[in-house]
C-alpha cells in the first residue's frame, strides 16, 4: 500500500480553511470591514493560508509517480489559484470602494 502524497491533501484542503477564516471574520465583525480586528488578519492569514495551499499543491506534483493522489494534487493547485483570485478581486472592491 502507498503512502498518501500529505502535500497534495493539504494543499487541497487549504483554500477551504482560508474560505472559513474569511467566512469566520466576516460573521465576527458584521458590517464594520474596516476595522483592525477584520482587516489585520483578512490582509495577513487569509493570503498566507492561500499561499502555503498552493506551495504545498505545487510540491506535490513531482511526488505523484511516487505517491499517487494526481487528483489532489491537481485539484488543490486549481482551487488555490480559484481562490487567491476571488480573494485579488476582493481586496481590489474594498480598497476601490
């Protein structure tokens, strides 16, 4: 039995957990987007959360002949870019707003 590629996992699993962060701080602060409480960690830990999704996507490809799991390891990659996109346009509409 072949290990699991834990990158590609991870790197699948990451955009959801910053898609709930920013969910989280969204219900947290209401309608008040331009405190320090929303806007220090939905400018610092969103992106960063994004970010390490898509390194851990990208360093997951070359162990797919190793390790198999060619589905997560692409998925992960496509939602990550999906993602940092979305999260690009975001920013853009607040700060433009």
């Amino acid at each position: 039995m072949k290990k699991p590629n834990n990158l590609a996992v991870l790197g699948f699993l990451l955009p959801f957990v910053a898609a709930a962060l920013a969910g989280g701080l969204i219900l947290v602060v209401k309608k008040d987007f331009t405190s320090t409480r929303f806007l220090v960690p939905y400018l610092s830990l969103v992106p960063l959360v994004l970010l390490c999704g898509l390194v851990s996507s990208i360093r997951s490809i070359p162990l797919i002949p190793d390790l198999n799991d060619k589905d997560y390891a692409y998925s992960g990659l496509t939602l990550n870019i999906l993602f940092l996109l979305i999260y690009s346009i975001s920013v853009i509409y607040f700060f433009s707003s």
